[in-house]
C-alpha cells in the first residue's frame, strides 16, 4: 500500500484531463481524488505500488490528445484508511492563474464520425466539438477558461447537451464550446437571411449546399473560419482565381489550398508520410509540398512556384463543405497589408468588395489568428509562420525567469513573446508593422495574452534598430513604467531562439543567415557567424560588405546589388551576354550605374544573405524586382532544387576584427558559367552548395578552435530547405541545431529577445 500526491503541470485543463485520470485509477482499483488548482492538476492516489505504477505509466500513454504533460512533482503522504473511492473534486476559481489555455484544434474523429451519422443528433452540424477537439483561444474573453468567458456564453445550453456537459464520464464533459444545432450557433449566407426561417434546423445544410454550387459557378465567396474570415474559390477555375487575386488587390503572392482528402493532395504533389502527418495533426497548418506537373490546378495559385501550400479541413464547417475531391483556395481576407479580418462589422463592411457573397455564423470571433504555415525539411516539421493550433501553447526554457520579460520582435513578421517562470508565451504571427493597423492589432493581442496568463512585465527586450516601431515603443513603454529595457541585436536573437528551444547549454557557433537586422557597426547585417553564449555575442565572421545602391530601394529592386557586383568583377568590360539582362531593367538603371561610379557617392553597406540570394537570382534572369518579400530568392531555391551542383570558388580573409567570407568568386564563376551558356539550375544549385560550404567550413573550424559543440542555424534564409539541408548534412564534431517550434525568420526573433533578457536580468545586469 501507498499514497501518492502528484502534481500535474502542463496543458491539462479544459482538455478531458480529470475524467480520464479518475478511468485509470478507478481501472487500477485506486482511491482518492483528482481537482484543477492554479498550476494545473492535483492528484492523490492511494492503493497497491504496482497499480500505482501502472496508473502512473496509463496517465502518460492514454492522455487525451489535446492534453500536454510538462512535469510531474511526486509527493509520498499518509494513507487515508477510510477512503473507499476515487473522486473528481469540482474546481474552484482562486489564484494566481498560470493554467494553460489549449490551441484550437480541428475536429476529432469521434465527432467527424457523429456529424456524418444521419441518426446522430448532431449530425452536419458545423459547430460540432467535444474535450478533444474544436476552437479555444479565438473564443476565449478572459480566464479561467468558462463557457460564461467565452463566446459561447451568449448560447445557453439545451438539456441533452447540459447533460453531456455535466457528466464526467462524457467526451463533452466540461467542455465549454458544446453545443448542437438546437442550442448553438450557425451560420447564414448575408442577404439571404429570409430564406432560412423555412429551413429550419438543416439551415447550414441548405447553406452549405448553396455556396458549394456559387463555389462550382466561379464564384468567390468570403467565409467565416475559425480565426478569421478567408476568400474562397474554386482551385481549378482559372478565371475564378484570377478574379479573386483582382479583388483582394494580390496580384503575385501564392495562395493557400485547401484540399478535401488526402487521396487528393497525393494527386497534385509528392506528399512524404512525414508530410501527412503535419497535414494532418489537430493544428492543421498549411504545408508547404512540391507540385506534381499538370496537376490541374489553375495556373494563377502558385505560377512558376513549384512549392504550393496545402491544408486540410480544420473546422467541421471545411470537412462539410469540401467533398474528397474538392480543391478551393483558401486565402486569409484581409485588406491589403492589414490584418485578418474577423469581426462581424469588418466583414460586412469590407468583404462586399471583395467577393460574390459572405458567409458569417453567430459565434464571435475573440482573438483572430492567421492559419501557420508548414514545411518539412528531413522529416521534421519547421514552423514557418505560427499562429493558429499552436498559440497559446508556451515553448518551455530550461530554467525559470526571475522577472516577467515582454520581448517586442522584429518590425517584420512580428511575434512578441512573454515569459513567465519557465514559460515562454510566443504570441500570434502578427505581420509586418508597417501601418497603425497592424500596430494596433499588435498591441490589443499583448494586452489579451498579458491577461489571459496574468503576465505583468517587469522588463522589456526589443531589437537594437533605431526605427523598429516595435522597438521605439518598448523603449517609450520602459521609459514610463520606469522599467529595464535591454536592446538586442538581431542575429544574436535568431541564434538564441535555436538555444532557447534547444535547451543549450555552454557557448554555441550560430550561423546567421537572414535579410535584414541592425548590426552593432549600424550596417545592416544578414549573413553572419557569431559566437553565442547566453547574454554574450561576439561577431566572429561575416559575409563580406556590399552596398545597397539606392539604400532601401535596393532590397525591392535586386538588379541594383546585381549590376554592383557585374561591374565590380569586370568594370566597364561587362560581356556581351549580359546586355540582354541589361535590357531587362529598369529604364532608370544607367543614372544609378552613373551614380555607383562615383567614388564620393556613399552607399549603406550590407553582409545580408538575402541581398546575396537576390542578386544571384536577378543575374540568373529570375527577375529584377520583387513582388513580394522574397519573390527572388524562392525562385532561385525553387530552380536548385533536385539538381546536384558543385562547388565554386569563395574566399575567406582574416580582416581586423572578423574573418571575411567572400562570395565575389562564386559570382564571378557563376558569371563564367552564364557565359559558357551552363544550365541554370546547375548554377543556381551550386550557389546553394557554395554558400553551405563556405559558411560551415569557417564554423566548424572556428567552433572546433575553441571547442564549443553546437553549431545553431537561424535566420530567414534557413527557410530555404537546400541550405538547411546542406548545412545540416555537413560531417563535423559539432552537433547542428535549427528552430523547429517558432520559426527560423523574423517570427522566432522574440523567443530569442526573451532568452536574452532572462539570461541578463538573472545574472544582475550586463
Ligand atoms: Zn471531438
Ligand atoms: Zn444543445
Ligand atoms: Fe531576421
């Protein structure tokens, strides 16, 4: 006989977590009780050690899908000889609330099964959900998490539903969104609102029939989601697709799919079982596949792009609407360059001009997210963009913070991050900070995770740029709650954010390789070796300086960095074969190449990575100015990929203070090879093999000299699988590290602002 207290901390509220606990000691003949506390669960067991121990092994196995297990504290007690029973205890609502809020989760399968069972009574019924499955975050107003602090408060519950609600050994035991077509919310097609009183209960039936056959007309329709409102339309109606990337004023970019079965994506795009997976886990993100040739998609989702985002349904309301062999596309409505649009308002004011009809529901939307975004590089999942399904989860870091730290981000892409005790709350993808909009919505999405998860920061952390709005306000914010701000530099925060998630410890080797960050010389950094120990950072080798001609202008319009680098290696004896790319710039371009050759003219200097993979693909003809961030570089990936290339020449000097890695050979061979009239996917293949090779060679050997063992990759180039790949297959002693849960770009960068942070405010100061 023993007792045993256990203290259970992770994500094990409002997940199923007490019923399942109370079947597998009750199966292990167990007594005692299980109740939620601030930290999480508690429980007391009592009976035979080797039950104990099979309780204990079952509480690890069996544990509900959404449920997360971080620790178990183990406390020896008393034995209770008159208890006879094994008890839920009902909570109460006290404390200071750390309890984690589950992500929102596509539909299980026990309750697809039920919405597609005719005698079920919440058969087709969109809102369908149970403990395992459904919405969380984006219906949350306040903790602790409660029907009557969500959204559904507004839908009392019938009494079916109540008694599944309330019984503990029901799927939809305490959970808050349960509902059913009598009780709950549903949806209605603007404008036509009339016509449902007639259809009574089967109205989203009748719904979902009408915008499947305004979907086969070419129609594009706005859609209410679970984070927000997307615009819909037939993926295979060329037409359809045009007009839609009219109407959402989004000419280039590619647009997200969403695929109704998997038999489906294995028909468009080669799919690894590692790809299905991500496709499938309750996240549901989008992942990023390579297309199949003449797969019959309209040629206007992707273009050229022979990457192409996929998911699958993530709502009831997707898994109705999409038939197995039904393709839509599936892109966020948001006006150009501002945030989602969630709210009833925005949607009937704005989504009228966007599309053919709206189709809202009357659950309110609390917190928008934007879907993430996926792909897999050696079987491995790689957050490109998270937010939904994975927010609010924490990243947990090795030790606790003393102080609650708010880590403000990049300008791009932004995420901030909150951390408290050993927590790190990585925010939703807000996007680019560019307008009061995005802004705004940055600011209203910290107050809510401030609260959601009682953080009160006693620090700051921002990025070192001067005009970050992100940074110029946690500098203000500092300033006025009289609170320490520390400054970081960018790519020492990608490199931290790979030890933070990696619970490194000791000095690591990080490679940097990204477009734009603020160097401590205040050129713009980009492409850059540094040796990282916790609060600690020392440039140890950067790609060599090249201007940026026209500043700013420059990141747009690539061929002005690429026509830099044809005159640099031949001066005024450019070959002839360029002059049919010369022909293809800008009418402007010979006032700038006037300009470069003045000595006096200063042009802001750059070691970015980006710039480079930019310039490269501009002379290998993919394009001299950019659509969207990273249009070139994509392209240039895109046109590597599978083919095997070799070598070229690089160099490496010893400047003063750092080694200088030099890429003007692999130019200049590159051009050679344009002369020679060699493929261009062999040159662009080797480029990828160039720049792996060159940065590893210096990191191995400068790790090995001062025999550190990890090597950490981070950065917005890592998102390139060819150099992820080829950096990481690279034999050496150290053992290489990448972000796996935050991104690599510019949305992982708070994580690493966090780590910083915690890492100096624990050692007492700089
Ligand atoms: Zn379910
Ligand atoms: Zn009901
Ligand atoms: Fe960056």
């Amino acid at each position: 006989m023993e007792r045993l207290h256990l203290d259970v901390n992770g994500i094990v509220q409002g997940v199923g977590f007490r019923p399942y606990i109370a079947v597998i000691a009750r199966r292990n003949k167990l007594t005692g009780f299980v109740y939620n506390d601030e930290n999480g669960v508690t429980i007391e067991v009592q009976g035979p050690v080797a039950s104990i121990q099979n309780f204990i092994q079952s509480m690890y196995d069996e544990k509900p899908p959404l449920a997360r297990i971080d620790t178990v504290k183990e406390i020896k007690m008393e034995i209770d000889p008159e208890e006879r029973e094994f008890l839920i205890i009902s909570s109460q609502e006290n404390g200071d609330m750390t309890t984690l809020i589950a992500p929102d989760t596509a539909p299980c399968a026990a309750c697809l099964q039920e919405m597609a069972d005719v005698t079920n009574r919440r058969y087709a019924y969109p809102f369908i959900n149970c403990t395992h499955c459904g919405p969380r975050y984006t219906l949350i107003q306040k903790v602790p998490y409660d029907r009557k602090y969500t959204s559904m408060g507004v839908f009392p519950m019938c009494t079916p539903c109540e008694e599944e609600y309330t019984d503990e050994m029901n799927r939809r035991y305490h959970a808050e969104p349960t509902c059913c077509e009598d009780c709950g919310p549903h949806y209605s097609l603007v404008g036509e609102e009339e016509r449902f009183e007639t259809y009574g209960k089967e109205r989203d039936r009748y719904i979902i029939a009408a915008i499947r056959e305004r979907l086969r007309n070419g129609e594009i329709g706005a859609i209410k989601g679970i984070g927000g409102y997307h615009l819909v339309c037939d993926a295979t109606n060329e037409e359809a697709v045009q007009r839609l990337r009219a109407l959402k004023h989004r000419p280039h970019k590619p647009l997200a799919l969403m695929a109704g079965s998997m038999e489906l994506v294995e028909r468009l795009c080669y799919v690894s079982e590692a790809e299905k997976e991500v496709l499938l886990t309750p996240a549901r993100p989008i992942v990023l596949l390579r297309q199949k040739e003449n797969n019959g998609i309209a040629p206007s989702v992707a273009f050229t792009n022979e990457n192409m985002g996929i998911m699958m349904p993530y709502s009831p309301f997707h898994a109705m609407l999409l038939e197995a062999d039904d393709l839509v596309v599936m892109t966020s409505a948001n006006r150009h360059n501002e945030p989602l649009i969630y709210s009833e308002d925005e949607a009937l004011a704005y989504l009228g001009a966007m599309s053919d009809f709206i189709v809202i529901n009357n659950r309110e939307i609390v917190a928008p997210l934007d879907d993430s975004l996926s792909r897999v590089v050696n079987d491995k999942n790689l957050l490109l963009r998270r937010s939904r399904g994975y927010v609010p989860m924490p990243i947990p870091m090795a030790e606790s913070a003393e102080l609650s730290i708010l880590a403000a981000g990049s300008d791009l892409k932004n995420t901030f991050a909150l951390v408290k005790k050993k927590d790190v709350f990585v925010g939703p993808h807000i996007g680019d900070l560019e307008n009061e909009k995005t802004f705004s919505h940055f600011l209203k999405n910290l107050e809510r995770m401030k609260s959601l998860f009682t953080v009160e920061p006693q620090a700051l952390v921002c990025d070192l740029h001067p005009n970050y709005r992100s940074s110029i306000w946690a500098r203000k914010e500092a300033q006025e709650k009289e609170l320490p701000l520390i400054e970081v530099q960018h790519h020492h925060a990608h490199i931290a954010a790979v030890v933070a998630e990696h619970h490194l410890t000791g000095p690591v080797m990080g490679i940097a390789l990204d477009g734009t960050g603020y160097g401590t010389d205040g050129t713009v950094w980009g492409g850059e070796i540094l040796r990282v120990d916790g609060a600690d950072c020392t440039r140890i080798a950067h790609l060599e300086y090249a201007p940026l001609p026209g500043g700013e202008a420059a990141v747009k319009e690539p061929w002005r960095q690429a026509l830099w680098y044809l005159r640099t290696i031949y001066g005024q004896e450019i070959p002839a074969v360029f002059e049919k790319w010369m022909e293809t710039l800008p009418k402007n371009w010979q006032m700038l190449d006037q300009i470069m050759a003045n000595p006096a003219f200063t042009m802001p200097q750059t070691s970015s990575m980006g710039r480079l993979f930019d310039a490269v693909g501009s002379l290998l003809g993919l394009g001299n100015i950019h659509h969207f961030e990273s249009e070139i570089s994509m392209a240039l990936e895109s046109l590597a990929s599978d083919v095997a290339g070799e070598v070229l020449p690089y160099s490496i000097r010893k400047g003063e203070e750092c080694i200088e890695i030099s890429f003007i050979p692999t130019i200049k061979a590159i051009c050679n090879g344009i002369i020679e009239g060699r493929d261009s996917a062999f040159l662009a293949a080797s480029f990828h093999e160039t720049v792996c090779h060159a940065f590893m060679e210096v990191a191995i050997a400068e790790a090995t000299r001062e025999k550190i063992e990890h090597i950490a990759l981070g950065g917005g180039v890592f998102q390139n699988k060819k150099i992820l790949q080829g950096c990481i297959s690279r034999e050496s002693n150290q053992s290489v590290y990448y972000n796996h849960e935050v991104p690599p770009n510019d949305g992982g960068l708070s994580l690493g602002q966090a780590y910083i942070g915690k890492m100096i405010l624990t050692k007492g100061g700089k």
